[in-house]
C-alpha cells in the first residue's frame, strides 16, 4: 500500500521554496482522493490574466448541459466591443460582421487563450451571469470594480466546479477536459511532470504576471491553482510554478 501522503510537509516544501522567488504568490493546493487541502496566500488577490477564460466556458458548457443554449449558435463579430490584442488567431482574421458559432468560440478561448473569442463569448453570456455563475461555484473575489482579479482558493474553486461537471455531464465534461489538456500553452503546470501526464489546465499571462490553474491527472490527481506576480520576465515565474507542480507530484507518489 503507498505512504499516506505528507500534506503539511508539502506545503511546508512549497513555502520554503516560494520564499526564495522575487514574487508574490498565491497557492490552492487539493489531493482530490485524499480530500485534503491547503492555501499559501490562497485568498489575496492577483490579477487573473487568461485564467478566468476558463469558468467562463465552464459557464457556457453548463449552459449547454442545460438545454439552455445550442452550441450552433453563431455571433457576429463586433471590433468595437470585441477586439483584443494578444493571444489568438481571430485578431489576425476576423472582420466586422463575421460570425462564429459558440462552440468555435470556446474552443479558441480554451486551446489558443484567444482573447476576441473570450470577449464574444462574456459579451454574449452577459458579465454579470457570468460573475453570478462563478459566486454559486464559491468565488468570492469576482469582478471586482470591473477588473479581471481572483484568488487561488478561488480558481480552485472553479476547478473543483469543473470536475463535478465532468462527472455528471460525460461527454460534454470530456471534451472539456480534452481542450484544456490540448492547449497551446504548456510550460507551467505540465513543465516538470512526466511525459504524457495529462494536466487540464489553464495558463495566464501579463506583464509581470505568470499564472497557472488546473487538475493534474494520475494515480493521486490533484488540484493547483498558482498565481504570481512580480516578475521582471514571465519565463521565471512558469517554470517556479512548474517545480511546484512537481514538488505536489512527488509528494503524493
């Protein structure tokens, strides 16, 4: 039978480890078997860069789960609500009045972080359903004044969320996962785990900013949710996250 996993002195390793980064960060860790969990700053505030892309389309998925939209739905494109420079492909392609229907749309804002695709997708869901969705889930830093801020405990809270999605919608849940493990982005969370491991997850970036929330699958899936700033270069801060993901791996082997 495997050693009962040490939590307390994970987190301690973890803390020991963050001391030593010029930045601040934010940590929800959860060993989901285990049902044990823990917080190093889990509810201060960061910027949420493309993290909060992903409650939006688990919002937009539980509506679908619901019969409440139809994934064929198409949306014009509006530039002047819509565009947003950055990551994406729909700021080098789309045009006034073209259209997209929403599974595309939220497709691209999970594989490729598109931002056009993001703001279609809130301006079509409205903000303050959205926000209203993301509280039920337990969030509690939503929104606030307008800007795009959460917390770690919060991000695990949409985590969390997303895998009681999953168990009770399986294909729609699958295919949500199959994305978020699918994306373009993969130097945090999955940056130091083994080959193949599957990590469906969600990576933010801004200036200063290196964020990183997602479920690692295996023998002991867990949850983490890391969120920094501070940074000089962001490359730092994915690869600390990285070595924390890997400090959780090894801890629950």
């Amino acid at each position: 039978m495997p050693a009962k996993p040490d939590h307390d002195a994970l987190r301690q390793e973890m803390l020991a480890f963050i001391k030593q980064q010029p930045a601040a960060f934010g940590v929800y860790f959860a060993d989901i078997n285990a049902g044990v969990s823990f917080g190093i700053d889990e509810n201060k505030p960061f910027p949420a860069a493309s993290t909060v892309k992903l409650p939006v389309v688990l919002y937009l998925n539980t509506l679908a789960a619901g019969g409440k939209i139809d994934w064929r739905e198409r949306i014009p494109y509006q530039p002047a609500t819509d565009f947003q420079d950055g990551c994406g492909i729909l700021r080098h392609h789309a045009r006034e009045g073209d259209v997209y229907s929403l599974r595309t749309l939220a497709t691209l804002a999970i594989t490729l972080s598109d931002n056009i695709a993001y703001r279609m997708l809130l301006r079509r869901l409205g903000r303050e359903r959205v926000a209203h969705f993301m509280r039920s889930l337990g969030g509690r830093v939503v929104f606030p004044r307008g800007q795009n801020v959460t917390t770690a405990a919060d991000m695990g809270a949409y985590l969390w969320g997303l895998l009681r999605f999953t168990a009770r919608h399986g294909r729609l849940g699958e295919r949500l996962l199959d994305d978020l493990a699918n994306t373009i982005y993969h130097v945090g969370l999955p940056g130091e785990l083994p080959e193949r491991t599957l990590v469906a997850h969600k990576e933010g970036e801004i200036t200063g900013v290196a964020n990183d929330v997602g479920v690692v699958f295996g023998e002991r899936p867990f949850i983490l949710s890391v969120l920094t700033r501070g940074w000089t270069e962001t490359a730092p801060g994915f690869k600390a996250i990285a070595r924390l993901a890997r400090l959780a791996w090894d801890a629950l082997i």
